[in-house]
C-alpha cells in the first residue's frame, strides 16, 4: 500500500527523499553515537539505512505536490507523523549503538509514514447545530 502510494509521488517529492536520505541518516549516526561509548558495528550501520530512508520519505511527505505550500493535511495527523522523527531520534539517544535503536526508529517513522500515506486531506469536523 505504502509502495503504490510512493510510487504516484511526484518527481519533486522523489528528488526531496534523496536528498534528505544523507541528512536523516548522518543525523541518525551522530545522535547513535554520542550516546555511549560502545562504538556500533556493521549491522547497525546497515539497519540505520532503512530507518533514514524512513525518516526521508515522511519529511518528502511534506513537500507540495504541486505550488508551493507546503502539503501538510490534517494538522494534528500531519504534526503526529512529523513528530516520529523526533520519536526515531529519542530511539538512537536511548539505546544508541545497540540493534534496538534502528529498529525501534524504523517501526516508529513506518507508523509515521503509513498515516501521512493515508490521511485525509482535512479532518472531519462536527456540523454545528444553530441555537
């Protein structure tokens, strides 16, 4: 569902992803890094990937599909699947260069992805009743 969903995406938000990918995961390094003094190994580099891919793509999420406002949706949706990149980078400070970090902040910016994937464009708000 998620891949379908990426695949309609826009060029603009593709070319977005990339160039946050480096971004997102030297962030995700240096937060996992300065959080012990145990220095990770290669299967935590290699699990980090998919997190910042993760974390990337809900960021592109956030660019226009067209015009150039950005494309945030329903607010409090749209705050809550940002808000797991902040989620993803308390998951790389609390375990830091054990396998439990990436994993943790890929599950959490899936979540974040999946709902920016298919929430609405507005929130349904309740019809007033006139007094």
């Amino acid at each position: 569902m998620i891949r379908t969903a990426l695949h309609r995406w826009p060029v603009r938000r593709r070319v977005a992803a990339a160039a946050l990918f480096p971004l997102v995961a030297t962030w995700f390094v240096l937060v996992g890094r300065a959080a012990g003094p145990v220095a990770p190994g290669t299967t935590w580099y290699a699990v980090v990937l998919p997190a910042a891919a993760l974390g990337a793509a809900v960021l592109a999420s956030y660019v226009p599909l067209d015009g150039r406002r950005p494309d945030v949706g329903c607010t409090p949706c749209a705050m809550l699947a940002g808000l797991t990149l902040v989620g993803a980078t308390m998951a790389f400070r609390h375990y830091g260069a054990g396998i439990a970090a990436p994993l943790v902040a890929a599950a959490v910016l899936l979540f974040g992805l999946t709902q920016r994937m298919n929430q609405p464009a507005t929130c349904a708000t309740p019809v007033r009743e006139p007094r």
